[in-house]
C-alpha cells in the first residue's frame, strides 16, 4: 500500500511540474521531457543490472558470515565493518543499495545496513577524493567529513532504538 502511495505521490509531482514547464513554453516543457526520457533509457538498464546483480550477491553470499559480521547481534564491530564497507564502495546508487538489499537477504541486520549506506552516502572515497577534494577547498571537504563521521553510527542506533523495521 505504501509503495503505491509513493508511486502516485511521485507521478503527481512529475505531472505538476510538466504543467509548470508547459506554462512557460513549449520549447521548455519538449527539451525538459527529453531530457527526462534520455535519463530514464540510460538509467533503466543499470538498474535492472543492480537488482539482478543483488539477488545474485544475496544468493551467493554465505548467510553464516554476514550472519556473523553483520548480523543484527554484531553489535560495535558489525556497525564498524558495516560503516567502513559502505565508505570504500565504488559507484552510484545502483551499486550501493543494490550491496544493501544483498546484505539484508543475506542476513545483515537493518541498523547495520543503514550504517553502510549512510557511510557510503557520506563518505565514499572514490567521490570524497575525485570530486569532492578536486573542487572544493580541502579543509572544508576534511571539516564536513570530521562533522558528519557520526551520522552512521547515530543512524543506526536511531534504527535500534526505533526497532525492527
């Protein structure tokens, strides 16, 4: 029932602002809707690769060893391997929940998952190092890391305290 509540929350979005851009011109609302349809054929495939790919990962993970390091009794350590895991993970977001969704089928526990995927949000290295410190002054790139390190861990925690999900 949610998930049809935010497929139609979404669709409504999309047709207000198809409404607004056609407002403003054609040409905006044509070039806007390519765009989004351009977007759309690129993306799909990649995602259809990263949920094949994770049902894959689940089911070749052994649910003994993530039992045992991310598992919901894990505790400390698993959140520590859960944070550092979800920092050094390449890629986007088909890579990343696609790892997420493999763990929890695998066995992880939920606030150990929401600690990698808040780590890997926050602090992927791959972005930290090419993107972030190639733009951005390098002390304000160290300063946002240093301030949000706890986000995971306060994440997690949020989800022990709030129980199963």
């Amino acid at each position: 029932m949610m998930v049809l509540f935010v497929d139609v929350l979404l669709w409504t979005i999309a047709a207000m602002l198809a409404v607004v851009a056609a407002s403003r011109g054609r040409v905006l609302f044509r070039d806007s809707a390519r765009e989004g349809l351009v977007d759309f054929v690129k993306l799909i495939p990649r995602i259809l690769l990263g949920v094949v790919g994770a049902g894959y990962i689940a089911a070749l993970l052994p649910q003994e060893v993530v039992g045992r390091w991310l598992g919901a009794d894990s505790g400390a350590t698993g959140l520590a391997i859960a944070m550092l895991g979800g920092a050094l993970t390449p890629g986007g977001p088909v890579i990343g929940f696609s790892i997420g969704a493999a763990a929890i089928k695998g066995g992880a526990g939920a606030p150990q998952v929401i600690a990698y995927t808040t780590a890997w949000a926050l602090f992927a290295f791959q972005r930290l190092f090419i993107w972030e410190l190639g733009i951005m002054p390098a002390r304000l790139v160290w300063l946002r890391v240093a301030v949000s390190w706890p986000l995971p861990l306060l994440a997690a925690l949020g989800a022990m305290l709030l129980g199963r999900p």
